[in-house]
C-alpha cells in the first residue's frame, strides 16, 4: 500500500515500485531527504498506520476473495468424493447382500465373504463421513494478521529536480503524454458503457491497469490498460507493472488500444492476453511493435 503525506492510503495491488528507480550518484542521500520539511511526515507511526489501514480494508477484501474462491473449490471436492464413496459404499453393501444369499443358500462364497463385504462398506462409510467433515472444516477461514516486510521512500523527480537548481524533466513531454492517455481512457470508457459495462477510472491509483470495468452478465471485473497512440506510430511502451498484472489477471485483462487517425477519428482495439512471459530482471519497460498489437486486436466486445 501507499501512505501519502495528506495521510490517506490506498492499495497499489502488484509490485508498484517496479516502476521507480534508486537514488542516482549525485543526487541527496537518502538521510539528506528524509531531512528536508517536505519529508518531515515520514515519522516511527507510519508502520503503524500502514497495519491499521491492512486490517481495516485490506484484508478484509483479501479474506473474502480467497473465502469465495476456496468455497468453490471445497463443495466442487465435496461433490466428486461425496458421489465417488457413495456409489463404492452401494456397491458394496449390494455385494454383501449377495454373498450373505449365497451363504445362507450353502453357497461357499469363495475368497471374500458376507462380513469381509460388509467392513468394507462400514470403512468407506466412516471415511466418507471424515472427509465430510475435513471438508466443513476447511470452509472456517480466517486472516492471520498483517505483517509489514519492507518499505520505502517516494521521491518525486520533481523535487530532485528542484534541490539540484533543474527544470522538471521532460515536463512539456509528460504534459502531452497525459493529455492523450486522458483522451484514450475516455473513449475506452464511453466504449465500455456502449456495451453495458459499468467502467471505472483507476488511472491515478498506479494499479497495472488503466479502468476497472463491471460485466453485468458474467459478473466480472474487467482490468483495461489504455494505450493511446497516433496511428504512424512504430511502438508502444508498457510498463513491467503492466505485463506482470496481465500474467496475474490473463482472464480479465486486456489491453486496450485507441489508434489516433487525427482529432475527431480512431480505432480501438481489444488485446487478450497481450504479454506472453515476464520481462527480464532489472527491465522498467518493454517497447512493442505498434502494428503486430493492433494486428492482433480485435472489435471490442
């Protein structure tokens, strides 16, 4: 999670920091930050903090996640070994029955008898009824509490760039960037609600995606990375944030691209299961062929 200075936290979901870079050679230490006024709110509570703000919201959401999940699993397994020792426990019980007839008629029964056919239909009703109740068992879920591993200090490049007397880098860049990603995420959400979804902006919350969006007829979550770009663009650049939540989420994710052909036209595109691996250790981005994605795009749907 993170812990601003307004204190307000909110859960960045997978790896964030993926996305940052250390401290150069030259740039303050970090002793030399953590000294500065606009640094003086990072005091001893914040792990605090960041363990009150888990238990109240996070792990609830967790806890419930995992309960549904492992509910599903549980009485899918309750079924199959409910249905596989009950049919074993009618056939033997039947088999008892015939080598108890014969048994009575005179009959040697052979190898097996009347009682050795009955202990094993006893035994596998004793085990049908443990694993019954292993099976309840399994359903009394609870969240141990939260632990905090590690943590780290923010820095935006804005106030590097300050301290060392710099303009902010590429900021004319940035703005541009930005106002084209805006202008991409509202034409995927306009898309979405054209299709009877209910789409949500997550684009400041640094999630790994751009727009949450609800299917009202699977009732799934969709998680869209919007990409906007002109359309004599040669690639496209995502972030290792980005290809690690389509791995984590390949069902639900889905990388959405607005092909820009000027100021009123463009094309969307829907890309499944975009990525195919991880990138490298130590890769921030990984730049794609713009024409071989929006080739495997499809009409969005």
């Amino acid at each position: 999670m993170e812990l601003g200075r307004d204190g307000a936290a909110r859960e960045l979901h997978y790896a964030p920091y993926l996305d940052y870079r250390p401290l150069a050679d030259g740039e303050p230490t970090a002793d030399e930050l953590l000294a500065l006024p606009e640094c003086a709110w990072i005091a001893h509570d914040v792990e605090q903090q960041a363990i009150e703000h888990a238990i109240e919201t996070l792990v609830p959401e967790h806890l419930s996640e995992v309960k549904e999940r492992r509910s599903a699993w549980i009485e899918k397994t309750h079924m199959a070994v409910k249905d596989r020792l009950t049919k074993e426990i009618a056939y033997w019980d039947h088999r008892a029955s015939e080598l108890e007839r014969q048994e009575n008629a005179g009959k040697s029964p052979g190898r097996l008898n009347s009682q050795e056919a009955r202990r094993r239909a006893d035994d596998l009703q004793a085990r049908l009824s443990r694993r019954m109740e292993e099976l309840e068992d399994e359903k009394q879920i609870a969240a141990a509490a939260p632990v905090v591993l590690g943590g780290l200090v923010v820095i935006p490049a804005g106030l590097l760039a300050r301290l060392a007397g710099a303009p902010t880098p590429n900021s004319q860049q940035a703005r541009d960037t930005q106002a084209s990603a805006a202008r991409a995420r509202a034409v995927i959400m306009e898309q979405e609600r054209r299709l009877g979804n209910q789409p949500v902006d997550r684009e400041t919350e640094k999630l790994g995606y751009d727009i949450e969006s609800f299917d009202p007829k699977s009732g799934r979550l969709r998680f869209i990375e919007v990409k906007g770009r002109i359309s004599d663009a040669d690639t496209l650049t995502v972030t290792r944030n980005e290809i690690l939540y389509s791995l984590n989420k390949p069902d639900d994710y889905i990388l959405a691209i607005v092909e820009f052909l000027d100021e009123q036209r463009h094309n969307v595109y829907y890309v499944r299961r975009p990525f195919q691996r991880e990138p490298d250790f130590g890769v921030t981005s990984v730049n794609y062929n713009f024409r071989e994605l929006i080739e495997r795009g499809e009409a969005p749907r």
